[in-house]
C-alpha cells in the first residue's frame, strides 16, 4: 500500500486539531529522547528512524486513542506471544503485541511527569537490543 501521505506537514493537515495536538506531544517526546532521530512518513504515520532502523511510529488510525508504537521495523521476525526482555517500563505503560513489539497511549497534555516517563521509557526502548 503506498503511502497516502508525503510528509509529516501532510500528515498533520490532515488530522483533527485535538489528535493533532497528541501526536505532536508524542512527536516532541521522542525527539527529546533522542534528537538523533530522523522523522519520516512511514505506514502513513510519522516514523523515527536511528541507525537505518525504523524503531518509533505514531499512530493515530481509527477513532481510538492517538499510540506510540515501540518497534523494531520490518526486518527482524516478531514473536506473537513471547514475553519481552525489555525491562525498561517500571511504570507499566506499555501493551506488548510481540517480543519485539509494543504500544502505549499518548500521555495527558497537562501532566509533566507522565511525559518525562514516556521519554525515559523511549530512551530505554532505543537502548534495548533484544536476542537476535
């Protein structure tokens, strides 16, 4: 499926103004955990890229809330239903779908310290190299 958006500046136009308002919370969120994370269009949904691997996508699809999905792109096989390693999340925000894949919801715009744990929990998640 191509991409039906370009750019993220597209991206963005097309989203109504309170989930425009989240994921630009999220997009300011990883870029504070990582600034050397390159920002595209990838699945239709801005994407964060390090070292040439797709890890960080924002997904507002659907009607329900407005997800930073942790990843690590296409070309390292999931594990539908295997536990994960990683053991950066002391705050439980994520939902896992793999071992090498998981999701978590867009935090209130109005409370710093769940904002400061999503971007010590993206620190970690860039950090993490689960088992090949």
């Amino acid at each position: 499926m191509a991409d039906r958006f370009r750019t993220v500046d597209e991206f963005l136009a097309a989203q109504d103004p309170a989930r425009r308002a989240q994921v630009e919370l999220l997009r300011s969120l990883v870029r504070e955990a990582e600034p050397r994370l390159v920002e595209t269009v990838k699945w239709n949904s801005p994407d964060f890229v390090l070292d040439g691997v797709d890890r960080v996508t924002v997904n507002a699809a659907g009607r329900g809330p407005v997800r930073l999905i942790l990843h690590f792109g296409t070309a390292r096989a999931e594990r539908a239903g295997v536990a994960s390693r990683f053991g950066g999340d002391p705050d439980g925000l994520l939902t896992w779908h793999s071992d090498i894949r998981a999701s978590l919801t867009a935090p209130p715009a109005d409370d710093p310290v769940a904002q400061a744990a999503v971007v010590s929990l993206v620190r970690a998640w860039l950090a993490f190299e689960p088992d090949a």
